[in-house]
C-alpha cells in the first residue's frame, strides 16, 4: 500500500469522502496515512466544487489510534534519539488534527466503528461526529503510559466540559454512542447501515450556504472561546467587509430581490 491509499478520496456529487485504509490494522494513524490525510485534506479544500468533507474508516473501525507496532519500533530506537524522533512526529500529528480542526468547510466525522486513542481525536477535531449505534469511542492514553497527544487535551474539554473530560481522559474508559450523544461528545448516531447516507445528506445541509462565509464564520467560532466579545466584533466586521464583495453575496442578494 502506497502512502496515498491509505487514505482514500472519492467523491460524491459535492461532498468529498476521506476514508482511512488500513482495515487490517484497524486503521491505526501511521506515517503514510498521517502524509496521506494531509494531501487529501489539501486536495479537498482547494477544490471549488467540493463543499463539505466526510471522514470514515474502511471496515468496521474507525480508528485504533496510533500504531503499536510503529510504538514497539520507536523504542528500539537507540535511546539517545527517541525523544527527539517522538518530537518530529508530533509536529507532523499536531499538524494534521489542525490542518483538519481549521478546514474551511464543513466536516463530519462518520464514525462507523471504534474511535480509539489518535482516533478519536480525530473525530474531535471534525465540527460534528455522527456515530454509528455499533461505534465507541476510548481516549486510552493514559493506559498506554502517555498523555493525550492529539488535541483531545483541548478539544474534549470544549465538547463535554472540563470534568467529564478529565473522567475519559483519566480513566481510558470506553463510551458507547448512546452515552456519547447524552455528554455531547457526539452530535449525532445512526444505524450502521444508515451511516454514510446519513452524513452525506447532513454535509449536503450543512454546505448550501456561502463557502466563503463559511470558512470565515467557522475560523471565529473556532477562536470564541479564548477571544473576547469586543475582538470578535472587530474580526467580525473585517471578515464581513470580505463577504460584502464576494460574488456569492452579490448572487444571493440579487436572487432574493428577483423573487420579492
């Protein structure tokens, strides 16, 4: 498998579907996948005609998270150099989960089986996670002898507060989908035949709008939380003075006025 399949783009009508592939590895997060999900990520967002974006797994995980036997590896690195060959890799996985955190247009995660670890972190850092009613998700670092590394340290605590957070975090513990939508840390489940059809027809409704609006509303939600009130008027009218010469503005108004 080349880098570029184990992360698989296809296309449907608007919508772009990023699928991880490496089911007999129950998709753990390698080297070629983490590269492979960059340059579909890339791909994706400089194609006009892509409005929303779906992230799955192939076969019946999402994600395990980070790769053991990869693990196994960097520990019979010599021990003079593990520390800072962990510290190369973080900057590439650091840059991934924000490469797909600030995406400029709408993302789910359909999140079809096991969200482990790296795994789920990834889902978090989607703008929504539908889960499959077969799906769970564990953020087991902790069992592993590690901190969270994949932006579960910021975005958990945003999705379910701060002390059910440190619960899952501290405790490595699994959270079934139905627990998962009562504490927020999914949006919504469906059945898993119903997944994808399912995501498709929410990333539909989530992209109709303006795509420039979009990319410039979400980059200020997504800072909401540290940024006061007065700030975000300030980015606010900056980000709208964009939008009042964009050719969509003009269309949409222009439509309205047609039809009064």
């Amino acid at each position: 498998m080349t880098g570029n399949d184990a992360v698989l783009l296809t296309q449907h009508n608007d919508i772009a579907v990023l699928t991880l592939n490496r089911p007999d590895s129950r998709n753990a997060i390698d080297d070629a996948m983490r590269e492979a999900l960059l340059e579909r990520l890339d791909a994706v967002e400089q194609d006009p005609g892509l409005r929303a974006l779906v992230i799955t797994g192939a076969g019946k995980c999402f994600s395990a998270g980070g790769d053991i036997a990869a693990m196994r590896a960097r520990l019979d690195a010599p021990a003079g150099e593990i520390a800072f060959n962990g510290f190369q890799r973080q900057i590439r996985t650091h840059q991934a989960i924000s490469r797909l955190h600030g995406f400029q247009k709408p993302v789910i995660a359909a999140v079809n089986g096991p969200a482990v670890g790296l795994g789920a972190d990834l889902a978090l850092a989607c703008d929504f996670v539908l889960s499959s009613e077969s799906a769970f998700f564990a953020i087991s670092y902790m069992l592993r002898g590690l901190i969270p590394d994949g932006g579960s340290l910021y975005l958990l605590p945003r999705r379910v507060g701060l002390a059910k957070a440190k619960d899952l975090i501290y405790s490595g513990r699994r959270v079934g989908t139905e627990e998962a939508l009562r504490i927020g840390l999914a949006d919504r489940a469906a059945a898993p035949e119903a997944l994808m059809q399912t995501a498709l027809d929410w990333a539909h409704d989530l992209s109709r709008g303006s795509l420039t609006a979009m990319a410039l509303g979400k980059t200020l939600l997504d800072r909401s939380f540290e940024t006061g009130l007065e700030d975000i008027f300030e980015l606010g009218g900056r980000s709208q003075a964009i939008c009042y010469s964009s050719a969509e503005h003009r269309a949409a108004v222009e439509e309205f006025l047609t039809k009064a």
